[in-house]
C-alpha cells in the first residue's frame, strides 16, 4: 500500500457561519492541495469535509496518516465513539442523535477502504502544514460575501 500523509483543518466565520476546509496530501515529495467550503455551516462539518475530501481524493486504497487539530474527529475515531454510534443506531450514550451523521457515514466507508490512523495536533502552534489548511480553509471561508 501508498504511504499518504494527510493533513487536514476546518475554518468559519461565526459558528455557524461562513466556513471552509483545506486538505494537504503528502505522497513522498508530491503535495496536493484542496479546499472548499459552504456559505453557512459549522466548524466541526468544516472539520469533517476536509477529511473526506482528502480520502476521497486517493484513487487506491492507501495506508493513510490524518493529522488534524480537530479533537472532534479525533477522539471520534481514537477513542471509538463512532464505532459507538453506528453500534447505538448514530445515538451518542446519552441516546441524543449524532450531529452530522452523513457525514460520519462517508468517513466511516472510506475508513473501510483506507487504512487510515488518526493523529492529534496542537493548532495554531506552527505546525507548518497545519498552518497551510488553516490558510486554505479561511481563505475559502473568506470567499464568501458577508
């Protein structure tokens, strides 16, 4: 399998509001960049639409490294509430339906088609490539007219 590094933020203006992601994939010295977003959303789908995108983007199955600031995807995956919520019928432990279930449905295929692992960073500390999909992802959200 490809070794990928995947990197990835989200970004809005207001939460809700105007938001955008950007995504950075790192395939030995090739990078590609992709960012997006929505004129009214939230910052955790911001979050979420960045990771898709980023997987979807991989033509074959990969061994993937997702590096975000993003606890909410995070923990999600690494302390196994997804796994959780589809068990649970996409209820959390309180039996309060997940937020964003479509989008957790899209991540949790492309986690069976991936080989993906899941790691945490401190945003806005330097990170370099963290600092890049922070640009993407507020340029994009920034697109939008007020």
């Amino acid at each position: 399998m490809k070794k990928v590094e995947l990197y990835t933020d989200g970004a809005c203006r207001g939460n809700p509001g105007r938001g955008g992601w950007g995504a950075i994939l790192v395939y030995g010295s090739k990078e590609k960049e992709l960012s997006g977003g929505e004129p009214m959303t939230t910052n955790n789908r911001m979050e979420l639409m960045a990771a898709i995108a980023g997987l979807e983007a991989l033509r074959v199955p990969c061994e993937v490294t997702l590096t975000s600031d993003s606890k909410y995807l995070i923990d999600a995956i690494n302390k196994g509430w997804l796994e959780s919520w589809k068990k649970n019928g996409w209820k959390k432990a309180d039996k309060s339906a997940v937020l964003n279930v479509e989008l957790w449905k899209k991540i949790d295929m492309l986690l069976a088609v991936h080989d993906v692992s899941f790691v945490w960073v401190h945003g806005h500390t330097g990170h370099p490539y963290n600092e890049r999909c922070d640009a993407l992802a507020t340029a994009f959200a920034d697109s939008f007219a007020e």
